[in-house]
C-alpha cells in the first residue's frame, strides 16, 4: 500500500507502542497491527477504537488477516496473543 502505520498510544518511554493502526480511506476502513512483545507470556489488549481514531460508536466488521476469522465489535477490539506473537486485522463499518 505504501502507506505508514502510527502507534495508537506514544508514552512508552524507551519500549516501543504495541498496537499500530493504518486507515485506508479508498478501502472505506482501518488496519490494526498488535504485537506481544514478550516471549515468554501470553498477553491479551484491549484496544480503545477511539483511541486508534475510529469511530468508538459504530459497528465494524474486524477480519484477522492472517488467520481469516471474522467478528464485529464497537468501543474496542480485546485480542489475545501468544507469546511472541503479532496480528494483523482489518476493520469496516458494518453496512460499508
């Protein structure tokens, strides 16, 4: 796409962000990219869709590119990540 990602929050000292977001006016939607930096625990994010700059009141359609399910949410997205691990989804207003 040739397009950068952003880090949804900034203060993290000298650790970097773990959820990044990227929004795709052409394809009407956004892209989060979450990452669990530790190698050793399991983590789960709660990621505040106002916070990445979406709209925390409507409904989206959330694709996991990766492992293609599918769900909505509102408000925020909770992910569940293994170790080490990072995923990548993207997110439509439901009726778009």
């Amino acid at each position: 796409m040739g397009k950068t990602f952003r880090p949804v929050e900034g203060d993290y000292g000298k650790l970097s962000s773990d959820v990044f977001v990227l929004e795709s006016p052409e394809e009407k939607g956004f892209y989060l990219a979450v990452f669990n930096f530790d190698a050793e625990q399991a983590a789960v994010k709660s990621i505040s869709l106002k916070r990445a700059g979406l709209n925390a009141n409507a409904l989206y359609n959330v694709q996991d590119l990766w492992e293609g399910s599918q769900g909505e949410t509102s408000g925020e997205l909770t992910v569940s990540l293994e170790p080490a691990e990072s995923k990548i989804f993207r997110l439509t207003v439901k009726g778009n």
